[in-house]
C-alpha cells in the first residue's frame, strides 16, 4: 500500500489560499480604480453640461448627485472662454469607498449656451 503522497493535494491547497485571496485583492482594487475612473469622468460631465446651461450652483449639484460622500468628492467648476469646464476629484479607494489614497480627476467641458437675442 503507497502512503507517500497522501494528503499531498491537501497542502498544496493549503500553500496557494494566500497567493489567491492576493489575487482576487488585486484584481478588486483594479475593479475600484477603474469605477472611480468611471465615476469622475461621468459627474465631471454631467457637472459641466448643468454648469453650461444653469450655472455654477447646478454644476456642484450635478457633479455631487450620483457619488456618495465615502468618495471625498472635490468639484471645480468656471468658464473658460465659450465653454464651461468642470473638474471633479475623487478619492482612491483601498478595498472599499472610504478608506483611501491618493485622488482621481476626471475633466468635463459643455458649451456655455446663450439665449437668443
């Protein structure tokens, strides 16, 4: 009767557990920075076309209406010739919205709109 690789499979599971959840917390971490990316780029948008249209008050409205406070949001908003431009800076989640580190912008530009005269 072989005993010499008994239990074998065992250990070796029990030997990569740890390089795997460091796997699936790196690919998690990815996940976060690619939505903040995504969040930024979307509310500084969205900031800038209110901005254009309503003016700075709605531009910080809009940019804040779809982000929860865990994400540090920062919003800049001004004319800059014939267009209205909005930057929004997000904290950079660690696991999770709330612990962070560094920061993310993302940058959105409308054309201001005139009324006709």
């Amino acid at each position: 009767m072989r005993r010499g690789d008994r239990g074998q499979v065992a250990i070796e599971f029990v030997g990569m557990v740890p390089f795997i959840l460091l796997i699936v917390a790196a690919v998690w971490e990815c996940v976060l920075i690619g939505y903040a990316f995504s969040l930024a780029g979307n509310a500084a948008d969205e900031a800038a076309r209110a901005g254009a249209v309503k003016g700075a008050a709605a531009c910080d409205a809009a940019a804040r209406e779809h982000i929860g406070e865990a994400w540090n949001l920062k919003v800049v908003c001004g004319k800059s010739g014939d267009i209205y431009r909005a930057r929004v800076t997000l904290a950079i989640p660690v696991f999770y919205p709330g612990l962070n580190f560094g920061a993310i912008d993302g940058t959105g530009g409308a054309a201001i709109e005139k009324e006709a005269e």
